[in-house]
C-alpha cells in the first residue's frame, strides 16, 4: 500500500517529482508554514476585530507565539523528523522568538513610522497595510529566517538511530502506482 506521500507524488508531474524528492524537507516545511500561515491569519484577525482593536502588533504577536507552537509540533514530527531532545526545544524557543520580532517589525513600521493608519488614512488602507506588512512581508522574512535557522541550529539530527551512509533503491523499477522510491529518512 503506498503511503500518502507517494499517492500525492503519484499525481504531480513526472518532470517535477524529482525535484519535491530531491527538497522534500523544505517542501514540507512550507506545507507546515502555509497551514500556520492561515492560522495565524484567522487568530490575528479574530483578536483585532475583538479583544486587541487598538493593538494590532500585540495581536500580531500573539497569534504567531499561538502557531509556533503548532508549527515546532509539525515541523518536529514531520517536516524534519526529529527526536526531542530537551537542547532542540530551547533552541527553537530562541529561535521563535527572534523570529517573532523580525515578523512584528514590520507591521509597526507600517503603523508607527510610516502612519499607515487611522486618521490617517482610511479604515480599509489600514487593514490593507497592515494585512501586507505584518502577514506578508513579515511572514515572508521570518520564514527565511526560520528555515535557515532551523536547519543550522534546532533540527540537526534526525530521529533514529545513525546509519553509515544512506542506501539508495536503484535499478529496480517502481511497482506500478508508487511515484517514486522510498528515500531514506536521514538524507537532507
């Protein structure tokens, strides 16, 4: 029976699926990101629109520190498959923190030195910059900070014992219906 992952290669391209094999690890970290990405999304709007009206970065904030913990979940378990250790969880802390900060500064550029909001301009330009400052530009830049963070310093090993080196299946023809060979786990 093939797994999930290989019926969803099964559908993609012939001409793409040596490339999401090839970076799985980062495919599936963006996968985790994007699902936190809507969250975030939907707690930060639910908290400015109820209980943070005025307070858009502190909204902001919490809604990322709310999906970064989902995110260290996902990302352990399965975008890097690695075992806890008790180092890999201060390290992630670190580095969600900064990686909060770099996602929160732009957002108060936007409403505190550049003035993009109320007075002065309308209610619908506020939203709008804040939606593209804090959700995107700093989406998108902590990410790349995380990746590489992430990558460097919390999720070095993977989980299980240490092999030798990496077996690769050649030679022998996929089974009609699995996209590709299984790939070993402790290969990046």
């Amino acid at each position: 029976m093939p797994s999930p992952t290989q019926r969803a290669l099964a559908r993609v391209p012939d001409r793409l699926r040596p490339f999401l094999v090839r970076h799985r690890r980062l495919v599936k970290f963006l996968l985790v990101g994007g699902s936190c990405f809507v969250l975030t999304t939907v707690i930060d709007v639910e908290l400015k629109f109820t209980v943070l009206p005025d307070k858009p970065v502190v909204a902001l904030t919490v809604a990322t520190v709310i999906t970064t913990a989902v995110s260290y979940v996902l990302n352990r378990r399965w975008a890097f498959r690695s075992g806890g250790r008790q180092r890999e969880v201060l390290l992630f802390v670190l580095v969600s923190v900064v990686a909060i900060a770099v996602n929160d500064v732009p957002l108060a550029l936007s409403r505190y030195v550049l003035d993009l909001r109320e007075p002065y301009v309308g209610s619908f330009g506020q939203e709008v910059a804040d939606f593209l400052s804090g959700m995107v530009v700093g989406t998108f830049v902590a990410m790349l900070f995380r990746y590489w963070a992430m990558r460097r310093w919390v999720f070095t090993r993977p989980a299980g014992p240490p092999s030798a080196a990496p077996a690769l299946v050649a030679a022998a023809a996929p089974e009609p219906g699995y996209a590709a060979p299984e790939m070993p786990r402790d290969v990046p």
